[in-house]
C-alpha cells in the first residue's frame, strides 16, 4: 500500500498544472479586451505579460477597474519612484505598462510588457487575487494583438507563488477600428474598404464631396461637383477609396450590374443625384 501512496504521490506532483486560457475580445469600435484566465481554483496575485501590437497602434492600455479593482500595484512604477525618491510610491501610482526587458515603466506603445500586482493584504476585501484579469485596449487602426508571458515578470503568478503558462504560449487577435459610418449599409462599407466619404451626413442624397456650391446665386449641397465625381466613377472598376476615391458617387450603397459586369456606381445613383441635384433641404 506504500508503494501505491508513494507512486500517486510522485505521479500528482509531476502532474502539469492546468494552462491558462487568454481571450481577445474585439469590440469592432477600436477597442477590445484581453481576458485572463488562470483556471477554475487557481487565483492570480501577479502578471507580467508581454502585448505585442502589428498593423496598426496600441493608444492605451489598462487593468479593467471594474472588473479588476485591487490589481493596483504597479511594480515597475514602484521601482521608478523608489529609484527617484524611496518610499514614496503609493498604491495605484502610475501604470501598468513596462519594458519588456527590463525594470521599469514607460509610455503606452506596441511592444510592451503589463506588470501588475494585486498585494494589499488580508484586510484588503479581495486582495486574494482574481481567477480572470481584464485588460483593455485601444487601438487607431484595425491591429493584431499578440499576448505572451513575459520572462523577466514571472508571467502569471499565483497565491501560492507558482506559475501557471498561457496555453499555446503566444495568443494572438484583430482588434478592429471603430468606424465614422453609422448608417444601415454598414455590411456594404466594409465591404469597400469604409470610406470616410460615406460618412457624410448627405453622401447618400447625391452628395459626393460634402462641400457646398453656388448654383444661380444660391447655395446647394448637391451640384455639379458632384456630378463630376460621379462620371469619374461611373462604369469602372472599383479598387479601393483611395486610389478610387469616387467611391462617394456610389449613392445607393449597393453594387449594379452594367452589361454583365457588377459596378459600383451606375444608373441608380444617378436618379438618386438628379432627385437631389440643386434643391433645397438635403
């Protein structure tokens, strides 16, 4: 029966601890959210993960308060205010965001690290740690977020000062960029590559280039500009808004087959400009 005890014994500590799981939830609007987590039973008190940023900009990142309100310690802007003047940081002081390589905290960026730590002890309601850590993230562009351990930091560090790794080790998702088009062809502006033309308040009444024109000494929002715009771009091939910015002409958001051959901008879009071309209140 010793045997057997001794065997389970050594079996359970070479058992390897269950993986960490981390999600990248993309809101579509510029931001997204990295969820951590650590697994059922397991609490985290410390992570230093490394964020990576392609294709587009990391602008800010930060702990979720909300979900996350006593992970506010930030060990390498500790470590900065300790260097400058010992004993002077406090709990919530600075940000999570360090050097990947090495101590120290510095400006949001592509290619960094999140250090952060939940260490306000017993008396501190949920100062245990957390199974999940929300981080969240906004980007100026649609970006590919990659998500790492950081060696340097322990990676995800639990109650009991152990360990636990990201399961497949590097984690990676788009966060895309929000957008100015609020109207309901939001399917067919993606689909063009959302042009900022299509966000004009007027585009869809024959409106191509969001200016005003004067037409027999008054003002117009639909005139012979537009009319140009719309000839440029009529019967063509479409690549993109901006080497074909007349995409604006393409009143009725829908694609239009012209002898057999699918176009942007047609004949629809020119009853939609003449129904509008140098009249009042569009």
């Amino acid at each position: 029966m010793k045997k057997i005890l001794v065997s389970l014994l050594v079996l359970a500590l070479c058992a390897p601890a269950m993986a960490a799981t981390v999600t990248i939830n993309d809101n579509a609007d510029g931001t997204g959210t990295i969820v951590v987590d650590a697994g059922a039973g397991n609490s985290i008190v410390g992570l230093g993960l490394n964020i990576d940023a392609t294709g587009g900009n990391i602008t800010a990142l930060s702990i979720d308060a909300t979900a996350n309100p006593t992970f506010n310690i930030y060990p390498d802007a500790a470590h900065d205010r300790e260097v400058a003047t010992p004993g002077s940081y406090t709990y919530g002081a600075g940000t999570p965001i360090a050097d990947q390589v090495a101590a120290g905290e510095v400006a949001v960026g592509n290619n960094v690290a999140i250090s952060v730590g939940c260490l306000n002890g017993a008396s501190t309601p949920g100062a245990t740690g957390a199974q999940t850590i929300t981080i969240n993230v906004t980007v100026d562009a649609t970006t590919n977020i990659c998500v790492s351990e950081n060696a340097l930091r322990g990676g995800i560090v639990l109650t009991d000062g152990t360990g636990v790794d990201i399961d497949g080790t590097t984690v990676c998702g788009d966060v895309t960029a929000g957008g100015c088009y609020t109207g309901p062809d939001q399917a067919q502006w993606d689909l063009v590559g959302k042009p900022d033309s299509w966000c004009l308040v007027s585009q869809c009444h024959g409106d191509a280039n969001g200016t005003t024109e004067v037409i027999s000494k008054v003002v117009r929002q639909v005139g012979y500009q537009d009319i140009n715009i719309l000839v440029a771009g009529f019967n063509k091939a479409y690549v993109d808004p901006v080497s074909t910015p007349w995409i604006a002409a393409d009143f009725n958001h829908a694609p239009e087959t012209i002898s057999k051959v699918s176009r942007r901008v047609g004949y629809a879009d020119i009853n939609i400009l003449l129904a509008w071309f140098n009249k009042s209140g569009v």
